[in-house]
C-alpha cells in the first residue's frame, strides 16, 4: 500500500496536480484551487509546486520523446505514475536548474511512497542518466514542434503558415511576464513596481512573486491582465456614461476596465461562482457594475443599451503561455462546439445594442473558428450591422509595432510573439443599424 501523502511536500503535491490535468483533464488553476494540501504549504514551496507542473506540462512533449529513448521498453499501463514521476524529475534537471541529487532523491522517495517501489530503479537510473547527457540532448530537439500537440500545429499552419505556427509554439515556451492595469497614474505604478509602460498602456514586470503583497494591490490601484486582453475595451472608444454590456464578464478585467472609464456598466455571466469573483475584484478597486447572473443567449435587457463587448467563451488556446495546461486539455471538438456557442451568443448581442450602437466581439483562441470565421458568419446571415474597421493607433502609441496587430480587413488580430509577448487574441467592431 502507498505511503499516505506528506501535506509538506512540494513534488508530492506537483504529482497530484499534474496527474490531475492529464489524467483527470481538469484545469490547472481548479486542480491548484481543490488540492487540499496545497495551502498548507509554505509559499515558497507552492509556487515551487505549481512551477514544477507549469514547467512539465510546458515541455511535455520534450519529456516525454526523452523518456521513451530512455526506457528499453513502454512502462506498463499501470504504471502511469511512475511516467509522471520521471516527467515532473526530468523537468527539475532540465528546465529548472535543480541540483540534481535533489531531483533523482526525490523522485525515487515519490516513486516509493506512491506504490511504485519496483521501478525505483529506474526512475534512478533514467534521472541519473538525464543529469549526465540530458542537456546535450534538449539542444538537439525540435522544442517547439514537439511541444504542441499535432492538431493544434496543423490549425495553426493551415490559418498562419508555417513560419509564424513556429513563432506562436516558441513563444509558448516561456513563462509569461506579470502584465498589469493601471488606469491611474500609470508611470507612477510603473516606477513603484518596477515595470516597464508597453506601448498599448499595460505595466510589464518579470514573472515571480506573491500578486497580492506587490505594493497597490491590496489598495485596488491595479488588477492583473495581460496586455492583449485589455484591448478590446479601447475599440468601444469613449464609454464614459455610457450603458455597456459586459457578456460572459468573469472574471472581470475587462468589466473593470469599463468601469473605471465610466460607463455604466451591466456584468453578465451565468456562473454564478465566477461572479462572486467579479465582485470580489470590483470591490477590491473601489468600483461598481451590475451583476447579473444569466444565460447570455436568453438574456435581454430592459433598455437597450449603448454598446455591447461580447468576452466569447472559447478554447483559450490564445492564451498557453500563460496556461500551458490549455494544450493537453482543448480539443478539435472543443473548438466546434464553443464555435456554436459563439455564433449563438453574437446573434443574442446585436438584439441587445441600441441602432447606432457598439458591438466588440473578442476571443482570447488562435483558432479561426473562433474569430474571423465568426464575423464573416455574422455578416453572410444579413444581421443588421457593419463592421467598422480598426486601426492600430486605437490600441496604443507609436512605440509599438501595433500595425501587426491589426488584419488588412481592419480585425484585431494579436499573437503571442506581439510586444514581447502577449495572449492571442481576435477582436471585431461592428455598428448597430
């Protein structure tokens, strides 16, 4: 019988997480949320923790083509853990500069107390022989290629070519900076912080540290958001006093960024646990905004309103840098049906906008399914609308390359390589006749 779990222990919780993602295809971030160990820990070891996972799960499919040179023959069907256990120790000695008696150590313990005492010695003998040879034979990898799953490569090849799909899979492989919002006295949060200003306004500080202990968080003078998903509120313009829709709200970076330009604002999403993290924020940054919990395809407001920011849900493949459990966990059929979803909820927006007034849709996936392909679909079906084209100076300054951000048909449409490095994203803009 397994050793029962030390609630200390770092790689023991790193193993529950990652078996967790790949074996229960459950949220990193919900997996993180529901371990019951994991609070436990000292903070140091939870961020060493989810490291450990995010790094593993980043460089799966490097670990993985090393793994299989290593072993003389396939593990066992039952032996599902020791695989994991040499994944999360591999990851250590390759990616993460941990000394490697610490790793090997570890890991062997982790493999003894989980059951799996009659492959001791080879989960030794492989991380031992990872110690010795195993940079030599990163540096001969394809890591990008290797890294994304093969539907998503094809996608990806078929919508950008195969010169830019490499560029989105590189880009994937580093952990993505701490990006923030500041709607007030920005270059002042920017010393404080010691962040650099990118040219579409958003803070950028190296990744590392506790958000809530920074200075101003807790004081509500900024939230966390990456610098494409605040780009999408910019192309509804001047809100100030204005009726605007927030559909599918949570968590609520985009719902605050409306507020604090003004506008009246109404949060729809028909979670009601993600909205109680949507006031939680609002409360936090002294701001206010009606929320609803509904299903946004039935929904209607009593009024209609000025403009509507139609947030889809989607297969958030736009965002693996950030999420690397995203590409272990979508699928192609995940991408079919939140595309239906999408077309549903574009269809319920235009309904809910005043004539004259604003529609942004957004999505935060690199798939075209779920972004031009939906604004081409709105158009062909006749619904009462332009599109109004963007242009790059809407999203920021000229300190920028912000003209590769922006589609010759005038679409928003960000990459993970843009700026340093930034969510995929797609954005249209249309008119209510």
């Amino acid at each position: 019988m397994a050793k029962p779990l030390k609630p200390k222990s770092a790689r023991a919780v790193a193993l529950d997480l990652l078996q967790a993602v790949l074996h229960g295809k459950k949220p990193l971030d919900q997996s993180i949320a529901d371990h019951p160990a994991l609070a436990a820990l000292e903070s140091r070891d939870r961020g060493f923790a989810r490291a450990m996972v995010a790094t593993t799960l980043r460089r799966l499919g490097q670990l993985d083509a090393l793994i299989d040179t290593a072993l003389e023959r396939p593990l066992p069907r039952n032996a599902k853990g020791v695989q994991d256990i040499l994944r999360l120790g591999a990851a250590q000695l390759l990616f993460m500069d941990t000394a490697p008696h610490a790793a090997v150590g570890t890991a062997v313990d982790l493999a003894q107390a989980r059951g799996h005492g009659p492959h001791k010695k080879l989960v030794n003998a492989v991380l031992r022989r990872f110690g010795r040879e195993g940079r030599a034979l990163v540096e001969k990898q394809d890591a990008a290629r290797l890294n994304t799953p093969d539907w998503l490569w094809q996608s990806w090849t078929a919508a950008y070519g195969e010169t830019t799909c490499r560029a989105i899979a590189e880009a994937h492989l580093s952990e993505a900076p701490l990006d923030i919002t500041a709607p007030t006295n920005p270059t002042q949060w920017a010393e404080t912080l010691e962040a650099e200003i990118l040219a579409t306004g958003t803070l950028r500080r190296a990744a590392g540290g506790l958000v809530p202990e920074l200075p101003g968080f807790k004081d509500g003078a900024w939230w966390v958001q990456d610098a494409a998903a605040a780009l999408p509120v910019k192309l509804l313009g001047d809100v100030a006093n204005k009726q605007v829709i927030d559909l599918c709200a949570a968590p609520g970076g985009k719902t605050a960024q409306l507020a604090a330009a003004g506008a009246r604002v109404s949060a729809i999403d028909r979670s009601e646990k993600r909205l109680v993290r949507v006031r939680e924020n609002l409360d936090r940054l002294g701001m206010d905004a009606d929320i609803i919990c509904a299903d946004a395809e039935g929904w209607r407001p009593e009024e209609l309103a000025d403009a509507v920011l139609v947030d889809a849900p989607c297969s958030s493949t736009g965002t693996i840098r950030r999420h690397p459990d995203v590409a272990r966990l979508k699928t192609p059929q995940d991408v079919i049906k939140l595309a239906n979803l999408q077309q549903r909820l574009l269809a319920a927006a235009v309904e809910m906008v005043r004539p004259g007034g604003v529609i942004v849709y957004c999505s935060c996936s690199l798939q075209p399914e779920e972004g031009p392909e939906q604004t081409r679909a709105l158009l062909d079906a006749g619904a009462p609308v332009t599109m109004v084209p963007i242009s790059p100076d809407e999203l920021g300054d000229n300190r920028g390359d912000l003209d590769e951000m922006v589609t010759p048909s005038g679409e928003m449409r960000t990459l993970p390589g843009h700026l340093g490095g930034m969510d995929g994203f797609y954005a249209a803009r249309f008119n209510r006749l």
